[in-house]
C-alpha cells in the first residue's frame, strides 16, 4: 500500500523528467508534423540518391574485372564514346544560346501584353506534349515533301528542297520548339518580377529605351537567366528521343544519351552504363557550376524595388 | 442577451511560469493571479514576453517551468482544444473557406452543440458585434474591421471562462481602433468573462483595462490599475512607458520626506522618490512634457528651443539643455526657434528613480 | 508602361512579334501536318492528302493495341497522382511549418530531381530497379515516374501552404478542434484548391513522361508516350498515317488534361513555379 503514493511521486517526477526533453525537440522544430516529411524524403533517398550512388559504386566495377577505372579508361579512348560529348556541346550550346537570345527581347516584349495567357498557353503545348510527339511532327513538317520545304519553295527562298531531317538540324529543329516555350516562360517569370517603376525613374532621369535596358533591366534580370541557361542547357544535353528519332543517331547526332542506353540496353554493361551516366551528369554539372559562379558576381537582391 | 460567460472556475492563476526558446528566456518566472470577470491588459514593448504569456495560457506553446491553474484545476498540461478558451488573434485567424456563421459556431460544433440551440447562439454572437447582416459573406469579403467582429463573435459564443485577445486592434486605422476599444469593453461587460488583452499601446489599456500587468524582458515590472500605472510608476522604464518622455540622469543633493533634490542639466530640481536613493548616489528624473512648463517660473532648466508645434490649446516643443540632453517640454504662449527658456519641472509631478551604478 | 514611337524601336518591335509569329506558324504547322496525315489515304509530293478518311484510327487502335495501354497509362498516372500528392503534401506542410536542422539538405534532395534531367538519373534508377525485380512491371514504371512528381508537389506546395496564416491552425485548437477534426474541418478545405492544381500538373507531366517510363516499362507496362516511340521508331513497318493516327490520340489524351488543368493553374507553373499574381 504504502508504494501507491512513492510510485505516484516517481511518475510526476518522470514527466518532470520527459517534458524538458519534447520540448527541447519542439524548440529545434522536430516535433510530430517535422515527421511527415519523412515518407517522401524516404522515397526519394530510396530512388534518386541510392541509386545515384549505386551507379557511381557500379561505375567502378568493370564489367569484365580490370581497375576500377577502365570503364573510365575506355570511354576517353575510344572515339566512339568520347565524341559524343562533343556531338552533344555541339547541339545543346548554340540551341541554349539561341533560345535565350530569342526570349529575352520577346518576353520583354509580352509582359507589356494585357492578355499574355493566349500565348503561353499555345507555348505551353510544345513542352506538354513532349519530345516524342514533336520528333514525329517534326519528321513529317520538316521532310522533303512536308509543308515547310514547300513553303519554302513556294516563296522562291530555296530551289530544291533541303534536307532537315535523320541530320543535326532535325534534332535542333526539334530542340528548339520544345526548349524555346521552356527557356521563354522562366525568362518571362523573372521580367515580370522587375518593379515596372524602375524603368520609369529611368525614364524620367533621361535613360533611353536602349540603356534602360542594358542598364537597369537586364543586370537585374542577369541572375534570374543564368538560371535559365543553366535549365535550359541541362535538358538539351539530355536530349534523347528526338536524338533517336529526328537525327541520324549512328553519326552525327549520336548524343551521349544515346551511348548511355545502348551499353545498359543492347550491350547490357550497366557498369559502363553508370559511368556514361556519370559522365553526362559531370559535363552538366561543369557548365552548371561556371554558370553560377559567374552568378555570384552579379547583383542578387530584390527586383520589386525598395518600397515594402 | 443570454451568452453570458461561464461562471464559478475561479481565478487563473500563473506560479513561476517560464518559457524559454533556446538560451532567450521569453517568460522568466511569472507570478499572476487573474480575478473572475476582470479586464486585465498585459502590456509591454514588443519581445517583452507578453504574447509568449497568453500563448502559454492558450496552450499554444508548452511551459519551460512553473505552473499555470483555474481555480484549484491545474490546466498547463492540457491540450489547447480541452482548455475551453475563446481568443482573438491579431491576424484574426478566420477560417478562409466558411463563411461568418460557420466561423461564429466552429466552437459550438467542436462542442458538440448542434442544432437550434448553435442557431440561437451564433445568431446572439452576431448580435453582440452587430454583423447579422453579413452571415452568409466569406471573410475575404469583409473589411478588416468586420472581420475583427466576426473573430470577437466566433471567441464570445463559446461562452468561454475566459477571452484571451492578442493585439487585436493593431491591424485597424486609428479611428476604427477607438470604435473597437469601446465596442470590446462593452462585450466583455455584457457578457461578463475575464479578459486578458495584450498590447503595446499604453493608451489602449489605460482606457480598456480593470488592471494593467506591465512587462519587459519576460518579467513583470509592475501590477495595477490604470490611476497607479499613470500616477505612480514604480520604476523608470515603467514611467517611460506611462509617457515620461524626459528621462534626466543626474546626482542626489538631498533626500528628505520622501522628496529628493537632483542636479541635473546644469540646475538642480526637486521630486518625489520613488526608488530608494541616497545623497551622492546617481540617478533618473523622469517627468512628462505637459509637467514640463516653459517660462511659467523663474528657475527651471535653462534650455535653447529647437522645434515647437501647435497642438490645440497648448504648444509643445522640444529643446535642448546646455549639457546637450533634448527635452520635451509644454508652452502656454508660442516660443520661437533657437529662443531661450526656462523650463520649470512641476515639483508634484516629477519623479526621481534610482540610476545606473556609477 | 513606357511606349517608344520612333522608327527603330517600330522596327524592333516589328521583328520581335514576327520571329514570335514564325514560331508559332511552325507549330501549329507541325501539329496540323500530323493531323492532316491521320486523316489522308494517300499523302505523296502534294499540298494536301487526295482524299481523307477515319480508318487509320480503328487500323491504330488494333494494332498498337492501344485500349490495353490506354488503361495502363491510366492506371500508371492515377496511381502516380495519388502517392506523390499524398507523400507530397505531407511533406511540403512540414517544410512550410518547421525550421529545424537539417531542413536545408532536405530541400536540396527534393530540388535536385528536377534540376538533373531523367535520363540522367534514369540509367542508374533502371539498373538499381532491374536488380530490384521491379523493372518492366507496373510498379517498376510508379516508382520511377515518383521521382520527379514528389519533389514537383512538394515544390508547388511548400509556398501555398506557407500563405495560410499558422494561426489559423493555432484558432481551430483553441475553439476545441482534436487533430482529426483540425485536418478534416480546416486544413483539408483550405489546402484543397493546391492540391488539386499541383496533382493536375503531376498529370500532365506524366502524361507525357517519355524517358523514366520508357527506361523501367516492360511490353506491359507501356504507357502510351513510349509505345508511340516505339512505334516511330519501327516506322516503315506500319503505316504513317496509322502512326499519326496514334499521335493524334495522344494528342487528344494529354490536352484534355491540359484544358482542365490550366482551368486551375497559370500556364507558367507547368515549367516554373509561377510567381503569386500581384494583387490590384
């Protein structure tokens, strides 16, 4: 009996005890709701990280035995692996380029519009529809008998038709109407972001529409486009179906995607697979990374002006 | 009107409640007893703990220490939704996809009233804020104001012990918070809860509150009503808070009778005690600017006028003593700029606080 | 906003909506091209098909077997939709709601699937789900397609929630309200309108994943998008108009979805996250 009233003692003190510890967690931020990020944060652990380290492991665990470099060996060394990161470049830089060049002046331009959403809405159809749908568009539109070498034609601009598909100007063709949407709308995000004010106080201290631009607008809008690039650029060097279907995939648009999948898929060496992957996930990280170290010297702060 | 607080829960009592984020001590040990029906007003610059303090009382965050009970029930440990609490948030904190009727009765229906009697209930509650008209509207529809009633309504229908109100009126224009403040005395009068209201406005709880709890750095500096608070502060920053906007520090000469004689700004000047200070020691003379009168005597601090304004019946200025510190001061007749005065402290209305250790 | 009316900014601005004109013309030419083909019962060296008709649809129908993937494909992204919006809204409240430590490494996992590209990441996935057994089954093809969907909810999510007042919550306890009557009463209908927005953009999207879905399916996990590759890519062996017919139906399928989806969300937000629309 008389342990009744001493176990009661010990079980206040022991909340005593246990409460400064919850709260000490919920001070952190780890309470029961910080919990629910786990089922997702799992999920992607389970299938983006460990198997990104698994390729990389896999990577070094030759096929065939040998050091654990020879599949890195093998890939600067034979000429039909390691062209295909300049057949790559070669493709995916100047279409970056130009679809960036192509946005900036046009978005400029469509954020002056009332209603924009008809046009990003057509815009949008590109990149929903993906790249498949546009590879078979395109291999019809573009061939020698499609309407745009008719077109063409027609208005006396070529004599014979000229041939843009099953070569690099098909996949850049197709490169082009699903990554200029892309590259437009996120250019488009950040130009509206900029306080329209700005360009007004320019304007009323005597800048041109010239210097507004190159002088207020674009330094302010330059990080918000190195991202852009960076986007844009990854997803052309990823470029894959089109590669396939709209190129000419033996030659002269045999992108390193295309390397990747025929050693896991035809040769069935995931080893050398996982390397080319990591490979193809180096070179972007590369450019990637110049990019935004050239960011950091650039002016990050707001864009909506200094009111609020 | 039939809502009507519930009654006989007895006082809420808070025993060396501290609240701790880190190593930032947000409550350092806090003793209050609040009465039945009373209008107490926690009041204080902001980060001095007072929202901290009726967040614990909601059960919004959890006590570091010490204890909180409603009459002899201690409740500290009970989940916000089992405390039975109604409360006004700043940011209203109306439930954007119902509408006012179904904001009003969310407590009832959590209770389990359905029915006629939620019905009759939440129809009163508007009745009290005056919103009948607008029942079936969306909050986002509502100005801020209307919407301030509805959060006021849907705290008062749950016919709660007691309302805990955090800055409510800090979102409205200046005209409707004088509206408001007469508006929430009436409620809480016609219904009869006890009211706990945090706020940073001084004028607000000394024209609202029974009792005002006056705060800073998570402890409590002073308890008492409106009359005491603006009367007798009992130390200097309270007094700053009360609108003793000449804070003068100087040296004791003499302390007699309760009064003392300081040397400040080059002249000496008399007032009341009210922190222990001994001949030699230093100390703060605090004193309003309307006590702080222009040319009324001869001696005062001789001070040089560098701005003034016309604020009805008197003009107040601000000036500059010969030792450089800037004082606020009340004329009867207009100075100029740059004219010297004398300004002549009102004997009864200044007070003399210990200062910093030399 | 400022408007220059001299002859070169005319000019400029002439060529800037002409090179948006040639664009667009060459889109709708594209999608025409593979419409007008559909229809055509013979298509060779002229502007226009000699005649048109409806039977390549039923010749694609059987044989791309195309009711057999259209159920897969729905049943892949419903599936899809619902695990990524559940696992996702879940975890972008958390995001939203706490600080704590670790929340930034967190952040940059959920964010780098969708900077690196799918078949980046696909290859070494494919391998790790090929050991796994889960290659070429239907659940293979649900697992990959998670990957860049969690992380988009989470995204889309994270500001939605963080534009709800916490204190909102905060009132629905005080008023009495249990976990259960907090979720069902309160945060259900306020989140409801981003959910629905962030899983009909998952829908699109994997509507038209072709790389991880083509990477992981096997012949009866196909959804439509890879089965119109493979049937591209063996072109010559079926009829072009069979296979336009078939890209038609796709076409048909994803833009429905589009219609709806953009009924709720800003064009933008189906390539960036859209920034809030400024209030007037």
């Amino acid at each position: 009996m008389s342990s009744v009233p001493l176990d009661g003692v010990a079980a206040a003190a022991g909340i005593e005890e246990a409460l400064p510890l919850r709260i000490k967690l919920a001070a952190r931020g780890l309470d029961g709701t910080t919990l629910l990020v786990l089922p997702a944060f799992l999920a992607i652990v389970a299938l983006f990280v460990y198997p990104f380290l698994y390729g990389l492991w896999l990577s070094f665990q030759p096929k065939d035995g040998g050091a654990a470099l020879s599949n890195y060996v093998r890939f600067f060394s034979d000429p039909f692996l390691y062209e295909t990161i300049g057949t790559t470049l070669r493709i995916a830089l100047p279409v970056t380029i130009v679809n960036l060049l192509l946005a900036v002046p046009i978005a400029m331009r469509v954020r002056l519009m009332r209603r924009q959403r008809i046009l990003t809405t057509i815009l949008v159809l590109p990149v929903t529809l993906g790249t498949v749908l546009v590879a078979e568009g395109l291999l019809n539109y573009l061939g020698p008998q499609g309407w745009f070498n008719r077109s063409l034609m027609w208005l006396g601009v070529i004599a014979g038709p000229v041939k843009l598909t099953n070569n690099y100007w098909g996949v850049v063709a197709s490169l082009l109407i699903t990554g200029f949407p892309f590259t437009f709308l996120l250019t488009l995000s950040y130009v509206t972001g900029i306080d329209p004010a700005l360009e007004q106080a320019g304007a009323v201290h005597g800048a041109s529409a010239r210097s507004r631009f190159f002088r207020i607008v674009l330094p302010l809008i330059l990080p918000g486009l190195a991202i852009t690039f960076c986007l844009s650029f990854v997803q052309a060097f990823a470029v894959f179906p089109s590669a396939v279907l709209l190129g000419a995939p033996a030659g002269p648009t045999r992108v390193i995607s295309i390397a990747a999948y025929q050693a896991a898929f035809e040769e069935y060496d995931y080893s050398l697979a996982s390397a080319i992957a990591m490979i193809m996930g180096l070179v972007q990280f590369a450019l990637v990374a110049a990019v935004l170290a050239g960011r950091r010297l650039l002016y990050r702060g707001p864009v909506a002006g200094t009111k609020g | 009107m039939t809502i009507a607080a519930r009654h006989g829960v007895g006082a809420l009592e808070l025993r060396g409640v501290r609240r701790e984020f880190g190593s930032l001590a947000a409550l350092a040990g806090i003793d209050l007893r609040i009465e039945e029906g009373e209008f107490i007003a926690l009041l204080g610059p902001s980060g001095c703990g007072k929202s901290t303090a009726l967040n614990c009382i909601a059960g919004l965050l959890p006590l570091s220490g010490g204890s909180i009970w409603l009459g002899d029930r201690r409740i500290d440990r009970l989940k916000p939704e089992e405390r039975g609490f109604g409360m006004v948030f700043q940011s209203y904190a109306l439930f954007p996809h119902m509408n006012v009727r179904k904001n009003v009765g969310f407590g009832l229906s959590m209770k389990g009233v359905k029915g006629a009697e939620a019905a009759r209930r939440v129809d009163e509650g508007l009745a009290l804020v005056r919103l009948q008209s607008q029942a079936s509207k969306l909050p986002g529809q509502l100005s801020g104001g209307q919407q301030q009633r509805v959060a006021i309504a849907r705290a008062v229908v749950i016919e709660p012990a007691i309302v805990l109100m955090d800055e409510p009126l800090s979102n409205l224009d200046a005209k409707l918070r004088m509206e408001m403040r007469v508006e929430i005395r009436r409620i809480h009068d016609t219904i009869g809860s006890t009211t706990i209201y945090v706020t940073h406005d001084q004028d607000e709880a000394l024209s609202m509150a029974d009792r005002i709890v006056v705060m800073r750095d998570g402890m409590i500096r002073q308890v008492g009503t409106p009359e005491d608070l603006y009367e007798r502060p009992l130390h200097a920053d309270v007094a700053d808070f009360m609108g003793f906007r000449n804070r003068m520090p100087g040296q004791v000469r003499a302390v007699a009778n309760g009064r003392a004689e300081v040397a400040v700004c080059g002249t000496t000047v008399q007032g009341l005690v009210r922190e222990p200070v001994q001949a030699g020691a230093s100390a703060v003379v605090s004193i309003r600017p309307e006590d702080l009168v222009a040319g009324a005597s001869a001696s005062g601090i001789p001070a040089r006028v560098t701005a003034i304004e016309y604020r009805g019946r008197a003009f107040f200025g601000t000036a500059l003593a010969e030792d450089g510190t800037e004082l606020f001061f009340r004329a009867d007749r207009t100075v100029a700029k740059d004219e010297a005065v004398v300004l002549a402290p009102l004997p009864d209305r200044t007070l003399v606080f210990a200062g910093a250790p030399a | 906003m400022i408007r220059d009316t001299g002859l070169s900014a005319k000019l400029w601005r002439i060529a800037i909506w002409a090179a948006t004109a040639v664009f667009i013309l060459n889109l709708f030419g594209m999608i025409a091209a593979v419409v007008t083909n559909s229809f055509a019962t013979r298509w060779l060296g002229t502007w226009l098909p000699l005649g048109y008709t409806t039977r390549w649809y039923v010749a694609a129908w059987n044989e791309f077997q195309l009711d057999d993937v259209l159920i897969v494909t729905f049943q892949v992204v419903f599936t899809v939709v619902l695990v990524s919006g559940l696992l996702g809204v879940l975890a972008a409240y958390a995001l939203a709601r706490r600080d704590f430590p670790g929340k930034r490494a967190i952040m940059l996992v959920f964010l780098l699937p969708l900077l690196v590209p799918p078949i980046t990441y696909g290859i070494p996935m494919a391998t790790v789900l090929y050991r796994a057994g889960l290659a070429g089954t239907f659940w293979g093809v649900v697992l990959a397609n998670l990957v860049p969907t969690i992380p988009f909810v989470v995204l889309v999510m994270i500001p939605f929630i963080e534009q709800i007042d916490p204190r909102i919550e905060a009132a629905a306890r005080v008023f009495g309200a249990s976990t259960f009557k907090l979720l069902v009463r309160v945060l259900l209908p306020i989140l409801l309108p981003g959910m629905l927005a962030a899983m009909l953009l998952v829908l699109v999207r994997t509507i038209a994943m072709f790389e991880l879905t083509f990477l992981t399916a096997g012949p009866t996990s196909q959804t439509l998008v890879v089965a119109l590759y493979y049937a591209v890519f063996a072109a010559g062996v079926r009829a072009g108009q069979s296979i336009d017919a078939m890209a038609v139906i796709y076409m048909v399928v994803t833009l429905v979805w589009l219609v709806i989806a953009l009924r709720f969300v800003n064009p933008t937000q189906i390539v960036a996250r859209a920034k809030q629309e400024p209030a007037h």
